[in-house]
C-alpha cells in the first residue's frame, strides 16, 4: 500500500494537478425525469462500484454497477430512470483493498449519513419557493446568532410539543410564552427586537448526534459529515432523506417572509473524524499532514482540511455556492476562517458577487485556528495578521473589541472596559471606528465591512456569565445583580454605536446564562435552551436592546460599512475611564442629526463630561435607549451617571 508520503509527493507534483485538476461541477447524484447522473472525483482508485438501496440505514443493495473511469480521475454512470429517493454508497478499490463510502458530493442522504440518496431536487422545493426572496440587503445590519436545537425548545416557547429544537419551529407563527398569547416567543419576538440577520448554528449533517436516538441529545454541531445536506436530527423524519431538504428551506422561506436574512455557519476546517466520505474516496488528498504523514492538527480535532489543494477548494467552493442558489442562504459564517487559505476565501467571494451581485451575500469568519496549521504551495492562512489580503467583503470576529469590552474570554476574572479593566480607552476608540486606522498597531483592515462587532457568541461565557465572575463574583446581591447589569447596558452601548456589523448570541439581551459553563458543546439542553422565561424577566434589558438596535438604524454614520467611514470619526477624547467619539451622521441616508456624541464611561461615581459646541439631545443613556423618541437637550457639560453610556445627535441645521 502506498504510504501517506507517498501519497503526498503524488498529491503535490505537477502531473497530479495537470491529469487530475478537473472543471466539472456535476459531481454527486443528481435526478430528473429525464434520467440520472452519478460522478464521483477519485483518480487513486482503481476501480469503483456503485451500490443500490431502497433504504438509508438498512438492508442490502439491490443493484451493484459498475462504474466507468472517465477523463480526469472522475468515475461516471448515468441511467434514464429517475432514481429519486433511491439510497446508493460506493464500493471503491485502492491497490486491491475494497472501501465502502458515502458520496462526498451527497445532497441527500439517510439516517446518520452512512448511506447517499439520489435526489431530484425540484421535489423537494415548499410550495412558493421559486418566489421566495430575501428582504432586500441594508447596511444596517444586527446579526442574531441561534441554534435550532436550543430556540424552540423550552417548553415556555409555545411551540407545538413535535417541533420542539426542529427545523419547524421557525415556521410556527404566533408563539407566545407559555400559549399565554400575550408575550411573543420565536418569530414575533426576534421581529420585536428588531434584529436582521439570523446565523444558524450548523444545519449541515454533522456526526455528533445519533438521528436515530432520543431527543434530549444535544450538541453544537461544529463536526461536519455530509456537507451538502442538511442536519437530520432538526428534521421530523431523519429516515427519510427528502424530509430534512424540504423541512430546513420552509424554514428559510418563513424567516425570508418574516423580513430576515439568513446565515449559515460552514465548518470546512475540519469534520467529524478522519474516517470521512473524503479519506474514504481519496486517501489523505483532502487533509493537512505532516511531513512525517500524521495528520495535522490546528483544528484542535485531529484532521484539517487541506484547502489549499485544488480540488478540495474547489469542493468548498462549490459547496458554498449550492447553499446559496438551492437553498437561498444569504451568507456564511466560517468557522476556524484562519485554517482556510486567503486565495479560497476571495476565489469565493468573487464567485458570490459574480452570482448574486458585489456584497449581496455576507461572508465573515473566525480570523484565527487552534494552532498554525502549515500550507501547501505557499497558500497565505486566513488569519488576522492577513486581513489586509482579504477582500473588502470577507469580514473577521474581531477579539480585540470584544476583550476591551469585557475582559479576556479564556481568563474569567480578567476585567475589560464595562467591569473594571483599566487603560482600554483606546481601544475602545478603535472598536468604534472598526479598527480602520488606529493610532497604533494597524490591523490593515480596509474597511467596517471587514469587522464583526460583537461581545458574546456560542463559544465561551455568555456576555451575562462573563459579567458574573468579574462583578462581586459568588454574590447574588441587589446590588450585584444591578451592577451587572449596568455593565451589561454598557457593553451593548458600545458595541452597537460600532461602524463594524453588529452580531451576538441569542439571549444576550436577556441575560442569557449557561449556569457559568464555558463550553457547553455537548451539555445538556437545559444549559444550552433558549429561556423564554428569563426572556420576560429580564424585559428591561431586552427593552434596552430593542432600543439601540432601533436607534442605530437611525444612524447611517455608524452603519456606513465603506473604506470611507472612517473619516466620519471627526474628534475623539478619552479619559480615565471615559471615551468620547464625535461622528459625522450626514450622508445619502436622511437622519435628523447631522454628528453624533458618543459618552461611554465606565467610572463608579457620576461624572461631568465636555460637549462638543453647539445644542445636543440626549438620545440614549445609561438606563434608557429609546429618549431619542422623545429627546431632551444638552449644551456645554452633561452629567454622566456610573457606568452609563450616552448617545446623542446634534440635529441638522433648518435650512434657508
Ligand atoms: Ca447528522
């Protein structure tokens, strides 16, 4: 048997690339009702048959083929039947040995994804789906991060006991917190609040979850089986491989009609094990090793993707483009961005605004990996150091805003701006105007189009846990709880008066909790479930982000994403604990304010802050966000209370 190294030097010499390297973009099994096609890309076997079931997980094939080695390593067979919702797999031969494998290029398949499912595609569309569209793009947008599994799942969401943690749920109209039907749950609630972007957590097929067992099982998902198909346990029938297509694009098509765009976390990094479709199909060509040919490991999960090799870019690619187009997915959320290559990450965005149009689909993307993961060829990693080669629409979470705000993410008792930390002034300046230019330590960043603003997200504490651990940790006080609070008002304060695009974990703006674990991946639903409960406790705060979400939509100064905004940052002060940032808010977009003051100050006794010349109003404070309804003025000096953010509008002239 060949070795790894072996394979290797095979993978990466120019014959390879030059009799391998091949254009089509028909691989998988794809059916019609004038025949089917199956191609499957393995030029290191030798020979491969495809096998035939009338079931997902059992029984034996029915038909074995075999199938023809056409140009370029690619396998092909074709018939004039349409073999919708026929299960197939590929029995393939590398040096006599016979493997058994799913079909990378699955876009449907049965229950855990062993077994691929031929499928016509049209047959799987809900009824209205070639009208469906997303609500139009604006600049102005708050990203909503959500997992299926844990939205509609408590039992106080109000959704009907069978769609409980499915694809479903977000179909439902009308929930209310325990069918009270008076308090909004699911859809109405996330309308109210006013966000415009939902980002689910992976609804692709991941591993990690048995389809078949019971439904209290939970994980996050971030262990990829088959890319091209949609998770089975958020379906109502995981047996049944055209259920989980048609019931995740109702999903869509509902969120579409409910006037939200959707994004979709893609985890091309790595998958769920090393004993993929992919090692299956074409040993080793699909993963980073060593030179000693172990595999490599920056993933943190035993096996990187090798992006960088040609066709396996060219998988990523293609994968992302088919989510688009067949199920209308309004951008991508790519885990671990840094193991991916730069080269991949534009080929991609070029291929997107080619699509559907420069910048229509959002692309952003975690600029960092668990470890440096070496490339092939020279290919540049997607890393924060590399932002600048990235095109202007790939975007990054940026740490550094985050770890200003609220301290250190993996150091609990670490302070940050809101809840102690000293000497952050700066970089709280620098979040405000997307990092674009700072005095010190430019990131190269072209424009707020490139950065994330954000202070929560799946991974780590919720913003709430994080603010419990470093405000009178172990007290349950009054006094504790309002502190945190305040914090909690501020650090929202700041990062929604961003430029960049706005994002945070479901259940921020009600102080979600995960009882203070870090990393609840594979706990229980209980920990990870949306709490529709604390959801009305909390509905001061929740008001609280109603508003600044409300109000920033007022203010095109700071959701201006083009490598011109940071000019608009005309003035900016910073104090002990204090940072001021004056913008200008005029523009194409009409706003009754032509510059906007922002305070934000995190000192324990009231303050008095300078204003800038001129007749202010007061559009935001500490405790209220929606003053801008109704606004009070302000000249000279202002007063600021403790641990309060203040935004205010100068308005425009009246004209003549
Ligand atoms: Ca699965």
């Amino acid at each position: 048997m060949k070795t790894v190294k072996e394979y290797k030097e095979w993978y990466r010499s120019p014959e390879f690339e030059k009799n391998y390297t091949c254009e089509q973009k028909d691989f998988g099994a794809l059916c019609s009702e004038k025949g089917s096609v199956f191609k499957l890309w393995s030029p290191a076997a030798e020979k491969v048959t495809l096998q035939l079931y009338k079931k997902g997980n059992k029984g034996d094939a029915f038909l074995k083929i075999p199938m023809e080695r056409e140009e370029k390593g690619v396998w092909g067979y074709c018939t004039r039947e349409n073999l919708h919702g026929v299960y197939y797999d590929y029995v393939l031969s590398f040096e006599g040995k016979e493997v058994t494998s799913a079909d990378p290029w699955a876009r449907a398949c049965g229950v855990n994804g062993k077994r691929s499912m031929a499928v016509d595609l049209s047959r799987t569309n809900p009824e209205g789906w070639q009208e469906d569209k997303a609500p139009a793009y604006q600049e102005e947008n708050v990203i909503y991060e959500i997992h299926v599994g844990e939205f509609s799942w408590h039992k106080s969401g109000g959704f009907p006991e069978k769609y409980r943690g499915t694809y479903k749920a977000l179909t439902c109209a009308h929930t209310t917190l325990n069918n009270d039907g008076i308090h909004p749950t699911g859809l109405d609630y996330l309308k109210e609040l006013g966000v415009t972007h939902i980002q689910l957590m992976p609804v692709f097929d991941y591993g990690s979850v048995d389809e078949a067992g019971d439904r209290e099982q939970f994980n996050w998902g971030y262990d990829p089986v088959n890319y091209n198909v949609p998770e089975g346990s958020y379906a109502t029938d995981a047996e049944n491989g055209e259920v989980r297509i048609r019931e995740l694009k109702e999903m869509i098509q509902s969120l579409h009609r409910n006037g939200f765009r959707v994004i979709m976390d893609v985890v091309y990094n790595h998958t769920y094990s090393m004993d993929s479709c992919f090692q299956r199909t074409m040993p080793w060509y699909y993963y980073r090793t060593k030179e000693d040919g172990t595999p490599e490991n920056s993933s943190a999960c035993g096996n990187d993707v090798a992006s960088e090799r040609t066709m396996c870019g060219k998988y990523i690619l293609e994968s992302v483009l088919y989510w688009a187009e067949e199920y209308h997915m309004d951008g991508f959320r790519f885990d671990l961005m840094g193991l991916l290559d730069v080269e991949l990450l534009n080929a991609i965005r070029k291929a997107l605004d080619e699509k559907f149009g420069k910048g229509e689909k959002l692309m952003y993307g975690e600029p960092w990996a668990a470890a440096s993961s070496p490339m092939e060829g020279g290919a540049k990693p997607a890393l924060k150091e590399n932002i600048g080669l990235l095109d202007e629409n790939v975007g990054m979470f940026c740490d550094n805003l985050r770890d200003a705000v609220k301290g250190h993410v993996f150091e609990g008792e670490l302070p940050g701006f809101v809840n102690g930390g000293k000497g952050l002034e700066k970089d709280i300046v620098n979040g405000v105007r997307a990092w674009c230019k700072p005095e010190k330590g430019d990131m190269g960043i072209k424009a707020p189009s490139q950065v994330i603003s954000y202070v929560s997200a799946h991974d780590n504490w919720t913003l709430w846990d994080k603010l419990s651990l470093t405000i009178e940790s172990g007290k349950d006080s009054r006094k504790a709880i309002r502190d945190r609070l305040a914090a909690n008002r501020l650090a929202a304060g700041i990062y929604m008066t961003c430029q960049g695009n706005l994002f945070f974990l479901s259940g921020e703006e009600f102080a979600r909790t995960k009882d203070g674990v870090e990393n609840s991946y594979n706990s229980s639903r209980t920990i990870n479930r949306m709490d529709w409960e604390r959801a009305y406790e909390n509905t001061e705060l929740r008001r609280y982000y109603q508003g600044l979400i409300a109000l920033r939509k007022k203010l095109p100064g700071l959701c201006d994403k083009t490598p011109g905004a940071e000019k608009r940052i005309l003035m900016e002060r910073t104090g002990k604990n204090m940072a001021a940032v004056l913008v200008d808010n005029t523009g194409e977009k009409a706003s009754e304010w032509e510059q906007i003051y922002l305070i934000y100050y995190a000192g324990r006794k009231r303050t008095e802050a300078e204003l800038p010349e001129g007749e202010w109003e007061i559009l935001a404070d500490g405790e209220n966000s929606f003053l801008w309804k109704n606004p009070e003025t302000a000249a000279g000096k202002l007063t600021v209370s403790k641990t309060s953010v203040r935004i205010l509008g100068k308005r425009k002239k009246a004209e003549g």
